[in-house]
C-alpha cells in the first residue's frame, strides 16, 4: 500500500493569511517550494520561471537549504494558493495542472499559470475558478 508524504507546513496553512505573512517575512525555506513543486508536478525549470527565480540562484539555494526572498516567497505562496484553489474544483493535480497550462479565453488567450505572474492576475484566474466552480465557464 503506497502512503502519502505530509504536506509541508507551508501547504498546510496556504489558506491562513497571518501564518502565510509571517512565513513570508521570515524567508519561506525552499525546501518547502520543493515539496510543492514536487506534489504538483511542476518541473524545476516550470518553478524557476513562475517564482521569478534564476535556475542557478535556486540551485543555491536548494543545495544551501536557504530561505526565498519576500518577494519570491509571495510568489511562490501566490502559485500555491492558486493551485490547492484550483484543485479543489478540479479534482487532481493532475487536472488542475491541465487547466493550468490551457490557454483561455477569458485570458486573452493566456494559461491561467501565464496570466496569474502578478497579484491581479492571480485574483482574475481566481475570479475564473470560482465561476466554473458556480457552472458559469468564460
């Protein structure tokens, strides 16, 4: 029987803003974007690029067992937050990675992992999830 690794603390408190704030200003350990990349299915190049983060800056770090940056560490919350969002609705990490990377055209023709690089971008594929949550697809 195959049993399932925790979740990391970060993932585990992605929806408690004061938690995720706290995480954030202290240096989020990037051993726990690791986790997530993992669990999501994202390769190493695909969370180098989402995050903002030069592939060898993030080598690095990884080998160092450093901590991201506050702005790194937003993002990588943000990425987070909007996948487990996602996730709820569709199902699988392996749908949600589907959405994720079909492009939309209520986004202009972006995927949703395109359009979500900044704060407004995320909220409006958030805005989207929620619609085809309700069964209004855009």
């Amino acid at each position: 029987m195959k049993t399932r690794k925790a979740k990391s603390r970060t993932y585990e408190q992605i929806q408690d803003n004061n938690a995720m704030a706290r995480r954030v200003e202290e240096g989020l350990p990037v051993a726990e974007l690791v986790e997530f990349g993992k669990e999501a299915g994202f390769s190493t190049e695909e969370l180098t690029r989402l995050i903002q983060i030069p592939p060898r800056t993030y080598a690095r770090r990884v080998a160092s067992k450093g901590r991201l940056k506050t702005s790194e560490g937003e993002r990588a919350v943000r990425l987070m937050r909007l996948f487990e969002r996602a996730k709820q609705v569709f199902g699988t990490d392996e749908n949600t990675r589907g959405w994720f990377n079909s492009r939309i055209l209520a986004l202009g023709r972006k995927t949703p992992l395109e359009y979500a690089q900044t704060e407004p971008g995320a909220r409006e594929v958030e805005a989207i999830i929620g619609r085809i949550e309700d069964g209004i697809f855009s």
